[in-house]
C-alpha cells in the first residue's frame, strides 16, 4: 500500500513537473505574443499616421492645381477676349479695304 502512495505521488510530481513546465513556456509565449502586439499596435499607429500625412499631402497638391487651374482659365479668357477683339478689328479693316476697291471702281467710272 505504501508503495502504491509512492507511486502516486511520483506521478503526481511528474504531473505537477510537466504542469510548471507547461506554465512557464506558456508565459514566456505570452510574454513573446505581447511584444509582438504592442510593435504591431506601434507599426499600426506609425503607418495611420503617415496615411494621414500622405492624404494631406494629396489634398494640398489637389489645392495647389486647382488654383493653378483657375489661374490657366482667367488668362485664357483674357487671351480669347484679346483674340476676339483682334480678329473684329481684322474683319473691320477687311471691310475697309473692300469699301476702298469700291471706291476706286466709282472714281474710274466717274471720270
């Protein structure tokens, strides 16, 4: 009987050996799974960060054209209106220059 309780108990500190074993490279786990979290919470915080520079940035550039843009349409327009201008000048000077042939037509016919 007595031998039997050995036994027991020589399995029971097996068991318990085997059970801190197990606690510990379960700890030590944990201990790697935390350091892993926390650079991933790190790497997760650095690259939203840098997603909102990024956007930023974009939204600047997009500013920056856009009043480019407005810049390009305002001369354009005064350029289209010099155009204009300039080609109603031309057509007036053409009629002119037609009226002048008119003119000297009658004045051969007058003579």
């Amino acid at each position: 009987m007595v031998q039997h309780v050995e036994q027991n108990l020589q399995l029971m500190t097996k068991r318990a050996v085997k059970a801190e074993n197990s606690a510990t490279k379960l700890k030590q786990e944990n201990a790697v799974l935390q350091v892993q979290l926390k650079n991933y919470k790190t790497e997760n915080e650095a690259l939203r960060s840098g997603q909102s520079a990024s956007l930023a940035m974009v939204k600047q550039n997009a500013e920056l054209a856009l009043q480019n843009l407005l810049t390009v349409i305002t001369n354009s327009q005064s350029s289209i209106k010099q155009l204009v201008s300039g080609a109603e000048s031309l057509q007036l000077v053409a009629d002119l220059l037609k009226s002048i042939d008119r003119i000297s037509e009658v004045s051969e016919d007058g003579k």
